[in-house]
C-alpha cells in the first residue's frame, strides 16, 4: 500500500460521492449515480491528483477535473457499452441492461455535459487552455472507439492501426489526465508535455495488458468475462498478431470461427487461445507492454522535478503493469 | 424577405458548410456532416447573431457560439430521433436508419464535443460565463428529454408539468442562444437575462405550435409525418387537455386508443384528432400560443436599445409564430 495514493483514493471517492447526488429527474441521473458508484480504479482522476502534487502544490486545486475526467471516463463506457452490447461491467449489470437502452443513451448524455460542468471549475486563466485538452481528449476517445467498431468488419488491420486506435480510445485520457493536473499546478509547457506523453506510453500498455486479461485474466479477479474479446471478434493485438502470423490451416480455421454463427462460445475461446500459445503471443504481448513501459519510464525521468517526488507516480504505474484485474 | 436575416443566414450557412469539413474517420463524421447539411430553419444560430447585432455589435463575434448552439441542437435532434425511434426529419432518413443505432449514438456525442470546441472560442474574459450558460442549457435539455420519455408511461400529467418539460427541452435553447449572443456584444447583465426571458416565452409558444402542426399542419410543408406525436401517444398540450377535458365516453374511448396495440394508424390519428376538434383544443392552443407570444413582445421591449434595432427580432419572432412548417 501506498499511503498517498491511498489518501487521494479517499478524497476522489468522496467526491465522486456528491456528483449530481440530489439531482432531478431520477430517472436520468440515478443511472449516473449508478454507474459512478460502481467503482473501479479511479486511475485517471488518481493520476490528475497525482500529477498536481509531483510539481508540489496541494492536488485539492486539481480534484474539479480530477472528477471530469473520471466522470467523461464512465460516461465512454457507459456508451460503449451499450454500443458493444456488453452486459456486465465491474461484475455488475451494465446500464443499458439494469434500465434500457434510451437510460444508457440519455444518462450518458448528461454524463459529458457533467463532465464539462467540473472541468469549468479550473481557475478561469486556465480555462482555455484545460478545455482544449479536455475536448481534443474527448473527440479523440470518440474517434478511437469509432476505429474499434470499424475494426470488427475488417480481417486487415495492422499493428500500427491498432495502436492508433488504442492510443486514441484509451492513452489519450491517460495523458490529458496527467497534463492538466500538471498545468493546475503551473507545470512547465515541456514537463505537461513529457507527461502527457508519459501518459501516452502507460495507456498503451496499459491496454494491451488488458488485451492479455481478457484471454489470460483470473475470472474471479477480472470483474468481465474472460473471452469477451475472442466473442466480439474485437480486433485486439492479440487477433491481429494471430491473423498476420497464422500459417495456412490455421488462418483458414480462425477464420471458420470469426465467420462462425451458430457455435458453443467455450469451443471459441479454447480454440482462439489455443492458437494464441501456439504463436507464443503471449510472450510476444508481453515483451511491447515492457517496451511501452520502459519508454515511459524514460519520459518521466526527463520531468524536471526531484526523483524523491516520483516515486509515488512510479508505483502506481509499476502496479498497473502488474494488475490481475 | 429581411434583409439583415437573409444575410445572416447565409453566413450560418456557410460556416456550417465548414464544420468538420475533412475531418477522419469518415464512418464518425459523415452522419454528422449529413445531419448538419439537412438544413432546417437555423433559428437558434440566428437568435444569437441577431442578440449580438441589437446592441450594435458585429455578428461575427458570435459566430463561433452560434454554431455552438447549432450543432448542440442538431445533436439533440439526433439522439431524440434514435430515442423516438422516429425515421424522418426534414423530409430525410434519420442517421440511426440511415446508418444504425451505434452511429447515431457515437456521432452524436461526437458533435456534443463539437459544439463545446465551437463555445471555447470566445475571448477568453467571457468563457466562464459563457460556458456556464452552455452547460446549464445542456443539462435542461436532457432533463426535458427525460421528462418527455418518463410522461409517455403517464396519463396524469398536468399543464404545468407539460409547461415545464418544453421550457427545458425547446424554450432554453432560444433564450441561451439568445443571451450568449447578448453577452458577445457586451450586453449589460439585465439586457442579458431579459433577452434569456423572451427566448424562453418564444420557444414556448414555439413548441406549442409544433404540438399544433403535428395534428393540423400541411404534410406537404411540415417535413415530419403529420400525427407521429399521436401514434407516438407523446403528452403533447393537446393530448394534456383531451385527457383533463373529456368526458366519460370520450375518456374512455381515447384511453382505448392511447393504450391498443394492433391498429390502424390512419384510424388513431383520425379519432384523436376529431376528439381534439370536439374540445375545441385547437383554439385552446391557439389562445396560449398568444399569451406566450405577448409575454415575450413586452420582454423585448423592456429590453434598453432604440426600437427600430429591435425590428428584426421582431420579424423572426412573428415569422416563428406564423410558420406551417
């Protein structure tokens, strides 16, 4: 345990407590509460705090966008999910599921307005500039999830697409989570800048690790289903690496299964992992998660602040690498 | 014709001709960019030139706001299509058939975004406020929304809940749009909050005659399908006062209708509508509209600018309130 992210845990959760807590109609904001309530990680709020208090000033200046982002975040998935058919997230049912597709739709909705309502909170000097991060963020996290659907209907995306789109609908949040807290706390344009790259480099690992949970993941710890991927025929690293490495029985049997209507989902997911071990992507996975993670680690070394300040940003990316869930 | 309207117009319609233009990828954007050329009467971007033009100041200011509100609108009208599952407007297919549900969520939340990037132009001394107003007029948007979906299930809702529900989901537009532009042209706080008022009358009376038009307008001009709201059993003002006024026959009858699930659509329209002539509701309606109407004139006047500036506002209103489409 670390007892500064532990204190920061404390205080976001708190917060996250009194977002639109009396508001009415019921009916659109008790999915919001819903949703909020679910828990989660709180990362990205976590890492704004966080980046405020690597540059020494009281991270309380940055808890308004702290909590946007957090909100914009469980908004994204709110919508994803719906759009993903997904019915359980964190273990419990989905909003869409628990209410009905119009809840998850509207709810959403009144989620990104939330979300602007907290980051206009930042002192008003700051304004235009936090809100172009936080736009440029948000249309990003748009257009990746627009890539990852488009990706579905397609047996050709490369490597380089795919981390595009990881980039755009996961890193990016990362990254502007971290910039403005660091600007919130009158960081330099080049230290926001390599921490916002920092970010960068822990999102994609950070998602291409959770590409390895969902076929490798504890099932008791993971909160989805393991496979869920393999199902939706998402185009993960893991697929895309099958797809261009597969020799000719095999790409013509993943192929049967990707076009496959009628099948017992288990068979599916044996059959895809089995052939993940048998291209070693496992290993392959592992080893661009270490070189994201080494790059990042190099990006936060250049930040003009003392190691001793670090530390704490550092454990709690070590400890993202490491997750089981 | 109005000149000075004209002349507006045509810059709101070039400028929309420019909104995410060439932006990638084109399965995200080309829903938007279809919504936004559909057209429509562009009332709201109007509005707001023409606040910032009746304290003398060039229109131009606004214009960034003023596709703010456009494109705010347009997504509402998106969402709310999908929700309604309504297939036409303005004559055309709606995104989520003429793509499916997925794009007509994610574009939409894309041109939420959109509108914000648009508001974050303003000189910097006016975003707070501004983007305050913004935020708020978005938040009641989806809170009219809400209400409109949660008094479907109703049959006791009460005119002054109906009142309530169209002030947020329609009047707040008008008068935001209006106040945003009066705020660019350095409009005093009080001049701000009366021009707020007369939007908000306006779109009240506005709404109410979209409540009229779907019974009564000409299918040839109205764009929509002429009784989608009585198939829809939306709680329009009409279908409020048929429930309050009729008696026990006709009660009973109408809740036959409000309630059948196999019958021909033709049929419903024509009893709902032969009940809503028997109470006389049109005039009803019609008698309202001029209250709102004449509550908006006197705001305007109070308003502290020569009326001969006030003319074209006047113009636009009493085109709005005379408009079959």
């Amino acid at each position: 345990m670390n007892h500064k992210i532990t204190q920061f845990e404390k205080r976001i959760h708190e917060a996250i407590d009194q977002v639109l807590r009396q508001e009415e109609p019921h009916t659109l904001f008790d999915p919001v509460r819903y949703i909020l309530s679910m828990g989660g990680k709180r990362v990205r709020p976590l890492l704004t705090l966080m980046a405020a208090d690597l540059f020494d000033k009281d991270p309380e200046v940055a808890i308004g966008p702290a909590l946007a982002v957090e909100i914009f975040h469980n908004f994204s998935l709110l919508h994803d999910d719906l759009m993903d058919h997904a019915d359980v997230r964190r273990g419990m049912p989905t909003v869409h599921c628990k209410w009905n597709a119009n809840s998850a739709i509207l709810s959403g909705d009144a989620m990104m307005i939330e979300s602007y309502r907290y980051i206009a909170k930042v002192p008003a000097p700051l304004l235009p500039e936090v809100l172009e991060i936080f736009s440029r963020m948000a249309m990003d996290i748009c257009k990746g999830q627009q890539y990852d659907m488009d990706f579905e209907q397609r047996l050709d995306v490369t490597e380089a697409e795919y981390i595009e789109m990881i980039r755009l609908k996961t890193a990016v949040l990362l990254g502007s989570a971290l910039k403005i807290g660091a600007l919130l706390a009158d960081a330099s344009p080049v230290d926001a800048a390599l921490l916002y790259d920092y970010g960068i480099h822990i999102g994609l690992a950070f998602q291409l690790k959770d590409d390895l949970l969902d076929v490798y993941g504890d099932p008791k710890t993971f909160g989805k289903k393991i496979g869920g991927d393999i199902l939706a025929n998402k185009k993960t690293f893991l697929l895309i690496q099958a797809l261009r490495n597969a020799d000719g029985a095999q790409r013509s049997a993943l192929e049967h299964w990707l076009s496959a209507k009628d099948y017992d989902p288990e068979e599916k997911i044996r059959f895809v992992k089995n052939l993940y071990d048998q291209l070693n992507l496992r290993v392959v996975a592992e080893n661009l998660i270490e070189k994201y993670y080494l790059a990042s680690l190099d990006l936060l070394s250049s930040v003009r602040v003392a190691d001793e300040r670090k530390k704490d940003l550092l454990y709690l990316s070590e400890s993202l690498m490491c997750r089981e869930k």
